[in-house]
C-alpha cells in the first residue's frame, strides 16, 4: 500500500458530544453511528469531571496559529484547518502517523491555551477523535473544500 497523500484529521472539545448524543454518536473503534439515547448521554454528562468545552474567537484562532507553527517546525505540509467553537479540523501530510499527529497538536494547543487562560479547565479536548487517511487528489480537494467552506 501507497503512502497516503494526507490525513483529515478532527478531534473535539471535551464534553461537546457525548455518548448517545441525540445527533448520533460514535462508539470508539466500531464502524457505524449510533442512535440517539437520552439515558446513555445523561449517564455520560454524570460521568463529566468539568463542564464542557467551547472555544472562543480567540482561543480558536490560538489553536489555528499554534497548528500552523507546529506544521512549520515538523516540515508538515499544512493543507486546511478550521478550528471551530466545539471542533478542530486539520488536512496535514505528514511523515507519522495520524494518530501521533493529532496528538501532538491536541498536546501543543492545550499548551498554548493553557498559557493565554488564568484558570484553564483541567481537560480542552475529548479523548482521540477521528483520523482519515486520504490516498487520491480528488480526495484531497474534497477534504480541503469542506474543512475551509463546508463548516
């Protein structure tokens, strides 16, 4: 198999979608959405040990500015990001794995956030997110287009 051409790379801020969200939500390494479930997301709202997440302007534009700086550090190539009040998506190419990519800007952007917030929550995202791999250029075109104007 081919070296993808890119990743798509979305994670969320912690408590914005939980378990049995009515919306649908996604149960960590099983394919498919799941229905909606009042009891499931008030037993996981129970669960919370802060309140949710949701990013302002500027906390939004630190995680854009601190994404495109870890990019240029790590010689990624930096195709779209669009940091949203309750979500964050990156196109990158990069040399490792997505995974370890999305950790490392979830890490860098807590660090930075962090710092511009007198009394930051304990937690700034969910656990993991969403990692695809992008092996064709109409594929990538795609993801591009709807990261900077499908949000």
């Amino acid at each position: 198999m081919s070296e993808p051409l890119a990743y798509h790379i979305t994670w969320r801020t912690y408590g914005t979608w939980l378990p049995g969200d009515e919306q649908g939500w996604i149960k960590h390494k099983t394919l498919g959405i799941r229905e909606g479930s009042a009891p499931l997301e008030k037993h996981a709202k129970g669960l919370m040990m802060q309140e949710a997440v949701t990013l302002s302007e500027s906390q939004r534009a630190i995680v854009e500015r601190t994404v495109r700086e870890h990019c240029r550090i790590r010689e990624w190539t930096l195709h779209a990001i669009n940091a949203r009040s309750t979500h964050v998506h990156v196109v990158v190419s990069a040399d490792i794995h997505p995974d370890q990519v999305m950790s490392q800007f979830k890490a860098w952007c807590s660090r930075r956030l962090n710092e511009a917030k007198e009394k930051p929550p304990a937690k700034w995202w969910a656990i993991h997110g969403s990692t695809k791999w992008i092996n064709d250029a109409s594929y990538l075109e795609e993801a591009i287009r709807y990261v900077l104007e499908g949000q």
